[in-house]
C-alpha cells in the first residue's frame, strides 16, 4: 500500500487526492512530502517486524527442542505492561499498542505451535 501515489488520496481520510483541479501547488507538495515520509515509515515498520519474526523464530526452536508451550502468559503480561508504558510515553494510545501487541503475540504463538508440531513429527 503507497500512499504516495499521485491521484489514490489518503486511504482512510477525506485527503484530496494530489491530482484534484484546484489544490494549490504547495499543499499538493507537502502531501506528498508527508506521504513519502509516512511510505518510508511503513517501509521500516515491516523490515523491524520481519526482524522480530525472526528471533521469535529461533524462540520458537528452542522452545520446542526442549518441550516447552508455545505462550508464555506471564512474559505476554509484562511485555504489554512494558509497550503500553513505552506507549504512553511516545504519546501513542497504549489501548492501541496493547492491540497491536497482541495480534503480533497470536502470530508467534502460532508460529510457535507450528515449530512445535514440525519438531515433534520429525522426532517422532
């Protein structure tokens, strides 16, 4: 998803689209300023979360090389007590950290529970 692309608009928003007749030269210029900017964020936000996928991954080996459970609730406790905290500080709803956290969290358990299932079939 571009939200650079002259003529798309802002998805989600009642932004003009950069190619309406009449939107002054320099509006149309820091939008899509603003939007470059925004696409260069998602862009790092994607890299940061393959990144993280890739340690909860090697977690997720260990995890089942020692027939250890897939959650571990009182760490998913704190890690949300953690991000919310982080959250509030960074002027960010921690309600919506909280969520994102835990949709990523149901991603890695999954993962998890897949890893588990793969080492159990190969050893067993």
């Amino acid at each position: 998803m571009t939200t650079s692309d002259p003529g798309t608009g802002h998805p989600g928003t009642d932004a003009p689209s950069t190619d309406q007749p009449g939107v002054d030269e320099a509006v149309r210029a820091e939008l899509n300023r603003l939007r470059e900017s925004i696409d260069n964020i998602d862009a790092a936000v994607v890299h940061m979360l393959a990144e993280r996928f890739k340690c909860t991954q090697q977690v997720g080996v260990l995890k089942a090389e020692h027939q250890l459970p897939p959650a571990d609730p009182a760490r998913e406790s704190r890690q949300i007590i953690r991000l919310r905290e982080l959250a509030a500080s960074a002027r960010l709803d921690p309600a919506f950290a909280e969520k994102l956290l835990n949709f990523i969290i149901a991603e890695v358990i999954r993962h998890h529970e897949t890893i588990a299932g793969e080492t159990r079939d190969s050893t067993g």
